[in-house]
C-alpha cells in the first residue's frame, strides 16, 4: 500500500511538471506585429526618395550631401523581394560613408521595412523586416557600427497604394535618424 502511495505522488508530480513545462513552450504572439503596432511611427512625408528602393529623411540627405540615383524617383522593391540594387548599393555607400567619418559619426539610424497591402499583417511584417535587414546587412559590410543602426517593420501598417502603382511606393525601407 505504501509503495502504491508513492507511485501515485510521483505520477501526479510528473504531471504537474509536465503541464507546467507545456505551458512554458508555447508560443508567445509575434513580437515584430505587437512591437510594430505599438511604436508610433516615423513622419516620414517629407523622405527623399533617393533610389530604387530608399527613402532617406531630408535632414539625413541634406547632412550627408546624399545624391540620388539617376532612378531615384520611385522607390520600390519588386513585389515580395527583399534584394537591394546597385542603385541602393549606391547610397548605402553614401549613407555608410557619413555614418562612419561624416556629420553622422556616432549617430544612430532607424531602417523602417514596409510592404504593401498584399498578403497578411504577419507576411507583410516579415517582409518589412527582410527589407529593413537588407539594408542592415549591407551597411555593416560597408564597416557601419552595428551599435548604430536599428531596424523594424511597419509591414503594410502605413501603406497607401490601391493599384500597382500605389503599392510599389509602398515597397520600400524608409531611413530617419533615431530618435533620442
């Protein structure tokens, strides 16, 4: 009887841990949806559309003496990229060069990711994000501190576009100076 006793006080424990573990493992709500959600957004309706797919805050462009890619007028990645092009290449060489030596040593930038309304709340987040580390990705290989550059995505939170041209605007990664 004794023996029995025990056996079942172990069965339960095992149990208790058992469930209490279960509930340690299961999945929290997608920390990029509940961060970008919450976080007030950038102004970004004054950004310069700088290259194919980039749009720099004035007071970044004008610090640096960022110039525009001769395609710089409608920034765009290609519907569900996140690849930058030559003309991206292009500023981020810029932008890295005033991050590193030039009146933005020392100071931090934000890459924000977006998307356009296409697809789910959650893809449109990730895709955002892919952009934004894109970005990320290609400064650090430039020698960018990565102390100094932070990324998030607004996904399609912001978007505006309503046809294909609308939504390719919406494709991009806008860059600000972070704010303090």
């Amino acid at each position: 009887m004794r023996l029995t006793g025990c056996v079942a006080v172990l069965s339960l424990a095992l149990v208790a841990c058992n469930h209490e573990k279960a509930a340690v493992n299961q999945p929290a709500p997608a920390p990029a949806a509940a961060a970008a959600a919450s976080a007030p957004p950038h102004d970004v309706s004054k950004n310069q559309k700088v290259s194919h797919s980039l749009a720099i805050s004035s007071d970044i462009v004008q610090m640096c003496g960022i110039k525009a890619t001769s395609s710089g007028t409608s920034p765009k990645f290609g519907f569900d990229r996140a690849e930058l092009s030559e003309d991206d290449h292009a500023i981020l060489q810029q932008l890295a060069t005033c991050l590193r030596t030039g009146p933005l040593q020392g100071k931090g930038i934000d890459l924000i990711g977006r998307a356009d309304r296409r697809g789910t709340e959650e893809y449109n987040l990730a895709l955002g994000s892919r952009r934004a580390r894109s970005a990320d990705d290609y400064l650090q290989a430039l020698g960018v501190s990565k102390a100094q550059v932070s990324q998030t995505t607004r996904g399609a939170l912001d978007a505006t576009g309503n046809d294909e041209a609308g939504w390719a605007n919406d494709r991009r990664v806008d860059i600000m100076l972070r704010r303090s």
